[in-house]
C-alpha cells in the first residue's frame, strides 16, 4: 500500500530526498513528466487527455515530516538533538529513531524510574535533557557513524490493518499517497501535481512552488490531527476517525476560499461521500503560503483525519483516506466540466 | 546425546536475546515466555518442571551424590498494563502490572491480549488542550488510553476488563553489538542461565544445579518466595540487571556498560558468597564490578535470602540502560561474561565450601 510504503522512509524537513525518489521513481515508471526547483519540490506535469485544456489547478502534498537535527555530540557518545517542525515532545521518550543517511538505529533513554525522586516524576521531561543512544562507547566512536547536523525520523514500523492504518509521518504521506493515486488515472484537463518540501517549518517550499506554477485554483492535499478522544471534549475533537475527509473553512494561515469549499461540498455531495469541517482554527497548511502566492491563488484544503500526528505512530482509517481520492477526483473534473468561477 | 557442536553453534546469543525479548510474559501470564525457555535449556539440563504459581525449573545433576545444590534465579515476567475500563468510544482504560513512568507510555504501541490478539497505541491529548493546572505537569496515566481503533461493540466482542497489555516493541541493533528493546529486564538474567547452561557442558561440576526462570518478580519476587521454598536448595544466586551508566547519571548508582558481570555486595549478600564470585571472576580473567546494595535488593536475592531457615545467596547483575522503558539497553557482551562466571563458580563450588558459609 502506497501510504505505509511512503510512511516507512525518512524525510525530515530539508531531507525529504528519498521521499523525493520513491515519487519520482512512479512517476517516471507511469510516464509523467516531472523536474524539481533547488528547494527540492518535485513537479509532476499531468497531461489532460484534451488537448490545450489547461486548467489552472495545483494541487500539492507536502512530503516533509517533523522530527529531529543532531546538535552535539557527547564526550560519552550520546548525541543532542533540535527538534525540526513541532514534534510532540511527551511522545519521544523512549522511543527508537533512525540517525543520518545511514539510518543509524538510536533510542530516547531515560532514567530509570527507579532513580528518580517523586517530584521528579511529576515535571514534564524536558527536550534539552534528552539523548539520543546509538550503543556508543565514547565521541570518537559515535562520530564514526554520525555527525552534527544529521536529520533523525522516528522509527516504527507501518501497517495495515483491516481498515485501520498505522505509521510515522503518516502527515503527509497519506497526501503524497493520495496525489499518487490521482496522478495514475485519466482526467480531461491538464494540471500540475506539486509534492512540495518544508512544509513543517513554514510552508516554505509552497511559496516558491506556487510563485513558480502561478495557478488560478489550488487544492492541497493534506493530514490533519483527530482529537476525538476521552480527554478531549466534543468541541475540541477538530475532526473524528470515520467521518470522511475533513474540508477547512479556515486555518491560521487561510481562509478557505469559499467557491473551492462550495464546490468541494457540492461533488461530495452528489456523490454520496461522508466528508466533515475541520472545526479547529489554528495550524497552517502549504494553502495558505499558495492563496498569496503572485498576484493570490483560490485556495482550498482536504484532508484525511488522524490520530496522534506529530509524534512516532499515528493513525488514520483507509476509508477516510479513499474518500479524499475521490472527492479530489470528482473535484478535478468539475473544475473542468462547469469551470470554477472566483 | 547432545549434538554439541551443532547446537553450541547455531543459536548464538545474539540471537538468543532478539528471540526472548520479543515474547510477551507479563508479570502472572509467563507461559509463552516459559515455553521458549522449556525449549532452549532442554539439550542442556535432565529435568524440567513447572510449580503451582508457574516457575519453570530446570535440573542439571552434578557428578556427586552428597554435592552442595545451588539455585540460579532469573525472573521471565515484565511490566504490562491491565485493562480497567472501555470507554464509549472503544477506549481502553488501563493500570499498570509493575513499576512504569508514566512520561515514557504516550505514542507507545502494545498488544492487547482479548480472545485474539489486537494492536493498540497509547493516546494521549495534545498539549495546546491542556488546562492552566496541566500545564507544566507530566501526564498522569488516568489520562491515558489504550487506542486501537475499533468501535466499542467491536472491542467488547474481544477484550474486557481485566485483559492483559503487552509493551510492543521490536528488537534494536545497536553499534558495538548492543541492542536495545523491552523487557531485557530480565530476558538477559535468563540469556546468562541459558549461557552458563552452555558452559556446563564442556565444564565438570560437582554441584546439583537448578536453573529456575521465576514468575511474578515485578510484583514483589513472588515467584522466588515458593520456587526457593520448593527447591530448597543449599545455595541461591539471582540473577538480574541493574542501572547502567547514561548521562547525567549519579556515578555511584550506576555500573557501566561493556565492562563485565556485575556481583554485588551488601546485606542481602553472603560476603563469601560474593568473595568467592570474585576470585573466580579473577582466577578466569573475567571482567567484573563492585555493586552496592544498602538493604534488601529489589531483586529475587530480597527472597531466596530470607527463605526456609536462611539461605546463603548472592546477586549477579548484567549492566542496562533506561530500565523498566521499552528501550532497555545492554551490551551482550557482559550477558556472556555473566554467563561464564556462573559456570566457574558453579564448578568450584563443593561441601566443604557449603560449611565455610554456615560458620560465621
């Protein structure tokens, strides 16, 4: 399955270069053409089966994942680390992780709870006392595998269960999963397929892809995180496992342009889909860095629900996900057949 | 007869270690943990039997009738989860079977043992919800949850309160030959019965030997109490891991790792016991470290000590990092070096050696 293949590989922001090539590499066996700018993003051209019908529409994915940068290493070995986009620090301890190019396997320790004084336990671990172990014996030892200024992705193993899909970085990959699967199939107008880089540092490879394709209408393809959860109350769950994919009304950094969102529910609609409104207001998607790109793009976002973003498993459910394809689908070809008046 | 070179060369320790973390045994549900032991030890021992509380026991006779008999104990339980409530929503509600911080169990995956086994993750909120009291506060594992992604009427059809919760996590190779994963507290006490086991078969021994995978450890060396009681052995050692040294560590607390078996020493202890552990960790060149252990250890030695009319044990540890984390971390090199000290001293150990430690 595409989504827990693309889960498996290691692409911090400003490393997704083997992300890169896995996409490239379909697109290349599909016979899309394709080229990348010097940020990294990877344009793939889709040719309408019509002639001339260009329609002006981007549609983008962003391939990057949060995760850390090594920022030392210790006189025992142990390596210090940034954290690279908004890793959810209480879920990294303990955890396995892969260090460098080499993919060097490392843990998160901590102390033992043996060791610790009562108030201790209490306070929250702070990420300037974690390290990361690679079985080191000292510095030298550790510096011939690894050296500051590795990239390290979380390590877990992806999987398909039933319809229950698990894995790291499954934001954004189940997009880049998605844009793939569109990509394959035949559409009447051209468009262009952005897989887009830095997007969990600041939207910075959609500013530039956007200024470089200049589109009229862009939808970007995304994972957005479902609080539907005991802890959390009805009104902060933003989306829920089940309900569909989830369309934005607005973010931190858009306002969703409201012919995309109407046409959006209106294809949903015809064609029977589940889909919901992200309820919660903040977090920025590559939508917002496209809507003011040039002279402003009208700009939308899907996305799939899931559970746990940010940190080494999540969750999403396939349906959710093949939901998104489709409504994507048919929004593409209605872009087409009624055109999209802005 | 055993096939000695096969069976000494194909499953090296390495990979003996990769084998038993995996297993899950926790602390009152062994079995599965017990199978593979019954399984690996069988070439090298003459008897194998199961107590009421579950203890695996294995037998090697000595050369001589009237030897000493000495128990090695290593406990197979780890720390697990027990289910206390489902949700609405199909969440499972937990508490622990064992020692856990909390802080380390959001973003876990484990195994819920319902009917059929089930994957599950360790949810938790995300921070931008947490209340002005929360912040600044570790979670608490009331406000955790077992998540595996299936409605409530499904969940119930498979697990109820009271089911059992594995930590999952696979094995990791690390460089110098470490590894990390869960649970080597104490899989790699049992790796060192399962070496010295191994030792034994070329190295001539007096002594009645009970190689004894304990139950229940982390609940309070439960197993120990009746598996000692039973054996009723002259001698014990437990066998189990202790602190590694890692950053920011209190030197005195921790042992570090790739230098060798661990003995400790303190009133839990036989000091000749310990005496006698190392001068043959000397008299073999075997790498060795002083530990120190103020009152009972929080080990099975807190029971075999104290069992029947007094029993002269000993403490032999092997160094590991993170404990009681499903990253614990060791070098197996200092598994095989336990392994081996315990082979020489089970070797040398005879009456008159049993009478030394009574006369005090």
């Amino acid at each position: 399955m595409l989504i827990t293949e693309l889960s498996q590989i290691p692409g911090v922001s400003g490393d997704e270069s083997r992300v890169r090539d896995f996409i490239k590499e379909k697109l290349s066996s599909w016979g899309i053409e394709h080229y990348t700018d010097s940020l990294g993003n990877l344009f793939a051209l889709k040719e309408g089966k019509k002639n001339g019908s260009e329609s002006g529409l981007m549609l983008s994915a962003h391939m990057d994942e949060v995760g850390l940068l090594v920022s030392s290493v210790e006189k025992s070995g142990h390596l210090r680390f940034y954290k690279v986009g908004g890793v959810d620090e209480r879920a990294l301890i303990t955890k396995p992780v892969l260090v460098g190019p080499n993919d060097v396997m490392g843990v998160i320790g901590a102390k033992a709870i043996h060791l610790q004084k009562k108030e201790e336990r209490k306070k929250p671990l702070k990420i300037e006392n974690l390290c990361i172990d690679i079985g080191a014996k000292d510095k030298d030892d550790a510096e011939r595998v690894v050296k500051v200024g590795d990239y390290v992705s979380f390590y877990s193993e992806a999987g398909l269960s039933g319809n229950i899909v698990k894995g790291k970085a499954l934001d954004n990959r189940a997009g880049c999963a998605a844009l793939l699967e569109i990509l394959q199939r035949d559409y009447p107008c051209s468009f262009t397929a952005v897989f887009t880089v830095q997007e969990e540092v600041g939207l910075r490879g959609a500013i530039v892809a956007a200024y470089r394709i200049k589109p009229r209408i862009a939808l970007v393809l995304e994972t957005t995180g479902a609080i539907d959860i005991p802890e959390a109350k009805n009104q902060d769950h933003s989306t829920s496992l089940g309900a569909g994919p989830a369309f934005t009304v607005k973010d931190q950094s858009i306002i969703a342009h409201p012919r995309v969102l109407e046409r959006l529910i209106e294809v949903a609609e015809r064609q029977k889909r589940t889909y919901q409104f992200r309820r919660y207001g903040g977090s920025s998607t590559d939508a917002g860095a496209i809507s003011l790109a040039g002279s402003g793009t009208a700009a939308g976002v899907i996305s799939t629900p899931c559970r746990y973003i940010h940190a080494p498993v999540s969750m999403l459910l396939k349906e959710d996900w093949q939901n998104l394809v489709e409504i994507t689908d048919a929004f593409i070809r209605s872009v087409y057949e009624k055109g999209l008046e802005i | 007869m055993l096939d000695e070179g096969g069976l000494l060369k194909k499953v090296n320790l390495h990979d003996y270690l990769r084998k038993i973390i995996q297993i899950d045994g926790v602390s009152g549900y062994e079995d599965n943990v017990a199978a593979f032991i019954s399984e690996t030890f069988s070439p090298y021992v003459d008897s194998t039997r199961t107590d009421n509380l579950g203890n695996l026991i294995l037998y090697k006779r000595g050369s001589k009738k009237d030897a000493p008999s000495i128990l090695f104990a290593a406990h197979m339980d780890e720390i697990g989860l027990i289910v206390t409530k489902i949700e609405d929503n199909g969440f499972l509600r937990f508490t622990s079977l064992g020692g856990f911080d909390v802080r380390t169990l959001p973003g876990q995956e484990v195994t819920v043992y319902g009917q059929k086994p089930v994957n599950g993750i360790i949810g938790f909120k995300p921070s931008y919800l947490d209340l002005d009291e929360e912040k600044g506060q570790s979670v608490e594992m009331k406000n955790l949850f077992i998540d595996t992604g299936f409605p409530r009427e499904q969940v119930e059809k498979n697990i109820r309160i009271g089911s059992i919760a594995a930590i999952k996590r696979g094995f990791l190779p690390l460089l110098n030959n470490r590894c990390a994963g869960k649970a080597f507290d104490d899989r790699a006490g049992i790796a060192v019965l399962w070496q010295c086991a191994r030792e034994l078969v070329r190295i001539e021994h007096e002594a009645h030997l009970y190689f004894v995978a304990t139950v229940q450890e982390e609940v309070g060396t439960r197993g120990a109490i009746v598996s000692t009681y039973g054996i009723s052995p002259d001698l014990g050692i437990a066998v189990d891991v202790c602190h590694g040294d890692f950053p920011g560590a209190m030197e005195h607390e921790v042992s570090p790792l790739g230098e060798g078996a661990v003995v400790t020493v303190g009133p839990n202890i036989h000091p000749l016991m310990a005496k006698r552990l190392f001068e043959t960790a000397e008299e073999y060149n075997l790498p060795c470290q002083r530990d120190v252990s103020p009152g009972p250890t929080g080990t099975d030695a807190r029971a075999i000590q104290i069992s029947l009319e007094g029993i002269p044990t000993a403490l032999v540890s092997v160094p590991l990092r993170y404990m009681h984390t499903s990253v614990e971390l060791i070098a197996p090199e200092d598994v095989k070096i336990a392994g081996r000290l315990l082979a020489y001293f089970a070797a040398g150990l005879n009456r008159s050696f049993l009478e030394e430690l009574s006369c005090l």
